[in-house]
C-alpha cells in the first residue's frame, strides 16, 4: 500500500472505503474545519482529481482515514487501506 503526504494531489482509480455517515471523524480527530463540506455520498466518484487535505485515525479500528477533496470542494472520508490512488504529475 502506497502512503501518500497532506497536500497530494491524487487520482482515485478505486473507491472502496467510503464513509459516508462517519461525521464524528472530525471531531475525533480536530478537524471540524472539513466537516461542513463533507458529502454523505455512498462512494466516491473514480478517475477523478482529489488532494488530500488530511488524515486521521477511525474511533473503533487501526485504519487511517484519509480526508479528500474534489475540485468543487466536496470532501470525502476514505479507508487509506481501501483506496487505489495515484499521484497526479503535474508538468511545468
């Protein structure tokens, strides 16, 4: 499993792990900021750019929890150990 760093740039090639109900998350882990964006989709849409904005621990298991945002601003709760990523490559 790749790991990627806050501020990456990723494309997502699979989105298993979405939470879609998971709004405790942001205050577990004090990131209330991302809350109001947050989308209640049941999956996240593929092939798609997102960054990472942040990353947090799940309340009940050892899973990291990665915070992802679209270019429209919808935030998304993903499974890092769920979800096929790619780095996106920008070029100058």
């Amino acid at each position: 499993m790749k790991t990627f760093d806050i501020g990456t740039e990723v494309l997502v090639i699979n989105g298993g792990g979405c939470y879609s109900t998971y709004t405790t998350f942001f205050k577990e882990n004090g990131l209330e900021e991302f809350e109001p964006k947050y989308t209640d989709e049941t999956s996240i849409p593929i092939y798609e750019e997102y960054t990472i904005l942040a990353k947090g621990d799940h309340s009940w298991n050892s899973r990291k929890v990665l915070v992802l945002e679209n270019s429209e601003g919808d935030v998304y709760l993903m499974d890092e150990n769920d979800i096929d990523l790619e780095e996106v490559r920008k070029e100058n």
